[in-house]
C-alpha cells in the first residue's frame, strides 16, 4: 500500500477506535495512580502533590482532562464501577435469602468505608455538580442488582416482586446512610453495625411475606 493513499473508511475509524481507548486507558492509569496517592497521603493531598508523586506535569494532566471538574468525576466513576460495585456485584448470591443478602450488602459497604476511607471521601468531596448525577447512576445500577437479588431470594415466598425495586433502593439507602453516618461516628463496632442494620431491614421484609394460612381442622363424620 502507497503511504501517500488517503486511509479507508474502515481503517480510519480502527484508527480513532484504537486512539479513544488509548486515551481511555491513559486516563484510567492517572486516575488509579491518584487514587494510591490519596491512600498515603490522605484524602486531600492537594494538586501539587498528586502531580509531584505522579512525576508528571500539570499540563499532562490537562491533556487528559479537561479540566478540575473532569478530573474529579472521572475519578469518582472510575472508583464507583471498580471499587464499590464489583464488591456489591461479589457479595450477592443466586441463594441468597433476604436476610443474607441485606448483611452481605451492608458489610460490602462497611469494607468500602473503613478500609478505603480516604479514597471515597476523595472522590465523593471533589467531584463536581455533576458527582451527585454520577452517584444517582452508580446507585440504579446497584439497585437493579438488588432488584434481580430480592426477586430471586422472595419468589418463592410469594412477596409481591413489584415491590422489590422500591425495597432494593430502601436497602441501599439505608445502608450507604448509616455506614456513611459510622465512619464519622463510631459509636458501635463494624459488626454491631451490621447485625442493626440487617436486623431493622431484615424485619421490614419479613412484615411484606405473606403469614402462613391458618388450617382448619377437619372434622371426621
């Protein structure tokens, strides 16, 4: 082939395809490399020190992102999608009953906020307007888990699996809340945390399953 051709079509958008991901993988690598700077030096590090232990300059990082706000978002839907989802994704089982699978998810988050504390309160603190758009996303998607998991665990209990989906939310809200509240807090252990909540919400759905039908007792004539 003549280098001098003009590239095809197909060659042109291998190209681009080839360059995006480039660039996509560029970005996930500064962000990963970010994140195990805020894990040693705190959860505010500051710009000049990410870019010192980067070894790289402020204009690099410009070249990968547009801006402070792009940085931050990225950063917090890069820790979302593989941090906290795939623990939550991890900790649900096709046998899971309601009761396990609310304690798995509650000690999925106490993991995230007590062993990689720093990070989250990083990425959740600098991310831009659009960070709470991003946490809303990251939350449907993990609902949606949920969703799958709670019809799955009360089929067979004949709960109504129309209200899996507010219930899945409920749970997630409730447990994000008060792990965020514990962080800060500490006035129980991990565990007392999680036995309370499991307890609280665990109670709530076994109040939507249905009572067992009384028997009458049969008469013999």
């Amino acid at each position: 082939m003549n280098i001098d051709e003009p590239l095809s079509t197909t060659e042109l958008d291998d190209t681009v395809e080839r360059w995006r991901k480039s660039k996509i993988d560029r970005r996930h690598s500064l962000i990963d490399d970010i994140l195990s700077i805020v894990r040693s030096h705190g959860h505010d590090p500051g710009l000049d020190v990410i870019v010192d232990e980067l070894g790289v300059s402020k204009t690099l990082l410009r070249r990968n992102f547009t801006d402070s706000a792009d940085l931050a978002d990225a950063t917090l839907s890069r820790y979302m999608s593989v941090e906290i989802e795939p623990r939550i994704r991890s900790a649900l089982s096709p046998r899971s009953t309601g009761h396990t699978l609310i304690r798995a998810v509650t000690e999925a988050y106490v993991d995230v906020f007590s062993h990689d504390l720093p990070a989250y309160l990083y990425v959740t603190a600098h991310s831009a307007a659009s960070g709470g758009e991003l946490i809303a996303d990251a939350d449907y998607r993990i609902a949606r888990l949920l969703t799958a998991a709670l019809g799955t665990s009360l089929g067979p209990q004949k709960v109504c699996t129309e209200g899996t989906t507010p219930m899945a939310f409920a749970i997630l809200g409730t447990v994000r809340l008060c792990v965020h509240w514990w962080t800060t807090q500490e006035l129980v252990t991990a565990d007392e945390l999680v036995d309370c909540v499991t307890t609280m919400l665990g109670g709530g759905i076994r109040g939507m399953t249905p009572p067992l039908k009384s028997v009458e007792p049969h008469i013999i004539t």
